[in-house]
C-alpha cells in the first residue's frame, strides 16, 4: 500500500480523560465528573502561507471550561488568534514548512484535564512528494513479518507520519518432508518472484515443521529448500502462492557419479563437488582416493557446478558456468579436470615490520587475482562455458616473523599483511606472482592517512561524529583495513589507512545533530603520506518521525529501519538512513534536504 501523506481528513487526533480521579458512588464528595478533551483538525497537512482552524472540545461537562493552547515549531512559539470567546477554537498561519505541535491543556469545572495533542504538518506550495520506501525488520519473537511501506516525502521538509500500522501478515505453516515422508530439518527462503517483497526466511526443526511469516496472503513466491544435512539434496518451488504454501515434499533424488583429476591426470582425493540444478543445491559430493564422486541430487538443468580442492593441494578452486543447458539425471556423469598439477609453491617468507625488525604474529592472506581458465567441467559432455578460478589462503608469522610454509596454486597474488596491534607499521597490500618464485620476505608498510573537518551546511563543526574509512576491493578482505575516528570539536578527524587502498569514508553525525548520514569515495596515498581532503560539508537533513504499531501487538520497540533508495545509492553522497525504535515505538529517521534533487525512482508496493 503506498501512503501519500496529508491524504484525508483528521477528524480527531487524540482523546484524553480530564477531571479528577475517583468514584461517583453516593457520599464520594471528592469525585469529579469524567470529561473527555479532543483536538480536531480538518487536515494533518497544509500549505504554508494558509491559515489553519483547530477546535478543541470537552464533552459532557456542565458549567466552565478552560482552554489553554500551545503551538511549537523547530523550537519556536507561534502566534495564533482566538476564534471563540472561550477560546475553545482558534486559528494559525504556519509561514515554513515542517512539524508545528499543538498542545491543547485545560480544566472544567475547576478539575485538571490531560493535555491533548495534535501534529499539523506544513509544505510549500506547489511542492512535490518523492516515493521512499521504508524497509522494516521487526525484532525477533514478534510475529510481524518483514516488510517495505512506501511513503511520498516531501524534500527539505521536517515531517510528522503519525502512526504507520504494519501489516500483521500472513503465517505459513507447514512440515518439510523428504520423498519417503520422513520429516526433515532444512534451511527455508521464500523470494518473491517479481521482487515486490522482501525475502522470507527460516528453519524447520527436526519434526520437520516451520513457519514463515509473510507480508500479505497475497503473492508469488520461489521456495527454497536446502536439508541440513549436507548428504541430501535441495529442492526449489517454484510460482508458488503465498496461500496455498504449507507442507513440502522434496522430489526423490537421483544418483550422480563423475571424477576428478589434476592437469597431470592424477585423481584428486578430497574435492568438494556441487552441482546446482534449476536453482537447489545437490548434495556435497567428496571425491575418494580414485578421485570418484558419487551424490544426490535433484534431476533437472544444471546451471553452475563448484570445486574445493582439498587443503594443501595447491589448487585453485573452481567456479563452472553453463551457458548452454546441461540436463543432469540418474545416467549423468561429471568430470572436473583442474588445469595445473597438484602442488602448486610453496610459500613461507619472513613477515617484517617496517623499521625492518621480525613482524612476530603477523598475518598474511593470499588472494588469487581471477584465473579465467582454470579447468574444465562436463557433465555428460556437455561442457561448461566458463570455468574460473580463485583461492584465498593465510597463515600466521611466529615470533621471528617466519610464516609456515604453505602450499598455494600458481597465479598472481595480492597479499594483505596485517600487523599486531605492537608491531612496527600497519597493513598493507602487495602484489606477488609466484609463478617467477616465492619471495624471501614480505614487509608491511608506514600507514597512510586521511584527514579532514566534518561540518554541516551552515559552516557548524559536527563534533562528535563517527567517521568510518570501508575499503573496498581486494583491501576488503582486510580485517585490520578499515579504521574509525569521532570528530574533535573542530569537526577535525583522522583516519590510518591502507596506503594506495581505494575508500569509501562514512559519516554518522552524533545524537540531536540534524544532519544526514553521509559518504564520499577516497583513494590513500602512498605509505607514509597524508591527504586532506579539507571541509567536508554535510548537505543539511530532515527530520522524519513516526510511531510503528502493528495489529494486536500494539507499539513496536527494537524495530530496524532503513530508508531505502536505490537510485540514491549510486551517489558516494547517499548513506541510507537507518534507525531502531525506541520503548514506545517511536522512529526518528534523518533524511538529506535534497532529496528532490536525486534521481528516486518511483516504489511500487504489492497490492492489496
């Protein structure tokens, strides 16, 4: 369901008992009569510039009442005029736009009322909404299921939602169950097939049942099934209706043989072989001392088969595409050759710190640089139209910085060197191909650093702030590659990297600040060296509140949000919003200003 807001009329924002507590039972002198105090607004949104009536009423009292107001906006009294001699109604202009807050206090009969409040939301004239979508995750234990709920945000303009009621959904039930009906404990994924809902997961038990809680009894689903145990086969369903989903029984496997051998014809013993057929993944297949496999599966097309060589092999592993269908069925046979023999280098170079003294506890990890043509795979002769391979292997230094030598398969590595926290220099990446030899030594480097000042638009130190470097390529892998830094009270920031590394630096303004989450893309300099990348300006942001109810579960505490735009994303600027309900279900997202100004495509939501 998309939400436009301001859509309606809000006939009655809030009720409220007023009066004293008590009973009114005879001879009770010190009861009260119970008085019941409303706002009432003809729209929970206008435009600025337009004059905006709002009544308040207190029912069933006899004798005097008091009305007292309060309107508050982006921390400012407003001015308004009575239109009632009991000021029971009175009127306001908003002159910007955003949240103005009504409070409505009160008393009859000399008895105290509770405040009544109301929200009146104000835009621009002639302004525009932009479709975002809110994806939600409720806490676990609660059996709401996650969902999106697409809304129109108004872009530079502070907003009050209100209540957003989640959709109680729809619970699937069922027991998975093999071929010969024995129930059976599996992984369960249900993805929507025209991606309009997020994807459904969970487990069944060992009595084989589960439960997967839906977003709405309505939709098409691909269902996943994946056995815990590793010797049975998966299955997948496919265009299944969310409400007829319910019992699953796995299609009765077939058994499929094949071999694999080195570039030199020896078997290898120990491979882990495994097919994927018309989306399920078959058993995983170990081959024996003759390199023989022998697994379950599903009978069907097979699209991709994966090898893991063995440990200390000196193979790489391989990925098998099929670009032309390969039927696999109980006459199949597999042959996965590897291109290169059985051994590989072996590695095992001093680790030094960069003062050139021994790196003790130094780790090293090994990434293959893609090898395109890494072996062949058939499967009744058909064969696989791309075979690539790849390895990623690591070893710890001892405490002379000696690595113990490890075997690995020919091709061009980038190494990722990682220090302990006493150890001279920090990580680094260095490329090796150890086709030409295995190095004697590997050193790791002087970090590199990046500095800067956080600031928001209006020139305003964003002290406090968490700034986080996330490198991305084969510096990912990197446990020691990313560094975080909070902002001094000149905004000013530091961050050690890894010299040479591309970033993707992050900033999280700290709590009260109205400033969006933010990102920029950086490249490290060289070891050593520093680069400023000066005043990063924060664009300003808006504030997006709400509160998360769902049917018969009331207010929602602990529920993760995040604001999702997906044409945002390819903008280094753009960081998703993302923020967790507090005790009482209350949401407060920061959104940038200018979201108008991105390229949003529209969200389109399932049907009711």
């Amino acid at each position: 369901m998309i939400r436009t807001l301001g859509q309606g009329v809000l006939a009655l924002v809030l009720t409220a008992g007023c009066g004293y507590a008590g009973s009114n039972e005879a001879g009770d002198t010190d009861a009260a009569p119970a008085c019941t105090m409303t706002i009432e607004l003809a729209s929970g949104q206008v435009t600025t510039g337009d004059t905006v009536s709002v009544r308040g009423r207190i029912n069933d009292v006899q004798g005097i009442s008091i009305f007292t107001w309060s309107i508050t906006h982006d921390g400012g009294e407003i001015a308004f005029e009575d239109l009632e001699p009991d000021r029971s109604e009175i009127a306001f202009t908003p002159q910007s736009p955003g949240v103005y807050d009504i409070v409505l206090s009160g008393a009859a009969d000399g008895g105290p009322c509770t405040d009544a409040t109301a929200t009146v939301n104000a835009v621009v004239p002639g302004a525009t909404p932009v479709p975002v979508a809110l994806s939600v995750v409720p806490p676990d234990g609660v059996a709401i299921p996650a969902q999106e709920i697409a809304l129109s945000i108004y872009p530079g303009t502070d907003y009050a939602l209100g209540n957003l009621s989640l959709e109680a959904g729809f619970l699937a039930q069922g027991t998975v169950r093999n071929a010969a009906g024995d129930p059976v404990a599996a992984y369960v994924r249900a993805e929507a097939a025209a991606d309009e809902a997020p994807v459904v997961e969970g487990f069944s038990a060992t009595d084989g049942h589960y439960t997967l809680a839906f977003p709405s009894t309505t939709g098409i689903y691909d269902v996943l099934v994946v056995p815990a145990d590793p010797l049975a086969a998966g299955d997948r369903f496919a265009a299944v209706a969310v409400d007829t989903i319910g019992d699953l029984s796995l299609s009765p496997a077939i058994t499929v043989t094949g071999t694999v051998r080195d570039g030199a014809g020896d078997p290898v013993a120990g491979a882990r072989v495994q097919v994927t057929v018309d989306g399920a993944p078959s058993a995983v297949a170990v081959s024996d001392a003759a390199g023989a496999l022998s697994f379950a599966s599903r009978a069907g097309i097979a699209s991709r088969v994966t090898v893991v060589p063995p440990p200390g092999a000196g193979l790489l592993a391989l990925d098998a595409t099929f670009g032309q269908p390969a039927t696999l069925s109980a006459e199949s046979h597999i042959e996965v050759t590897f291109s290169a023999a059985a051994g590989g280098v072996t590695v095992a170079p001093k680790i030094k710190a960069s003062d050139g003294s021994a790196a003790a506890g130094a780790r090293a990890v090994w990434v293959a640089r893609q090898v395109t043509v890494a072996g062949e795979v058939a499967i009744g002769g058909q064969g696989a139209t791309v075979v690539s391979g790849h390895a990623v292997l690591s070893a710890t230094a001892d405490a002379s910085g000696a690595m113990p030598p490890i075997a690995v398969p020919e091709a061009t590595y980038d190494v990722i060197l990682e220090p302990q926290a006493a150890t001279a220099g920090g990580a680094s990446v260095t490329t090796v191909d150890v086709t030409a030899g295995a190095p004697a030594n590997l050193s790791l480097a002087v970090p590199a650093t990046v500095t800067g000042h956080l600031i928001a638009a209006d020139g305003t130190p964003l002290a406090g702030a968490r700034i986080t470097a996330l490198p991305s390529g084969v510096a990912a892998t990197s446990f020691a590659g990313a560094a975080t830094a909070i902002a001094a009270t000149d905004g000013g920031f530091s961050l050690p990297v890894i010299a040479g590394a591309s970033y993707r630096l992050e900033a999280a303004p700290g709590p009260g600040k109205k400033s969006p989450r933010s990102g920029r893309v950086v490249v490290a300099p060289a070891a050593g060296m520093e680069a400023d990348v000066g005043d990063w300006k924060v664009a300003p942001g808006v504030l997006i509140t709400a509160t998360l109810s769902a049917p018969g579960a009331g207010n929602l505490a602990g529920v993760y949000v995040t604001a999702r735009c997906a044409a945002c994303a390819e903008d280094p600027a753009w960081v998703a919003p993302e923020a967790v309900t507090d005790a009482s279900g209350n949401l407060t997202l920061i959104l940038p200003a200018d979201l108008a100004t991105q390229d949003v495509p529209a969200v389109t939501a399932p049907s009711e």
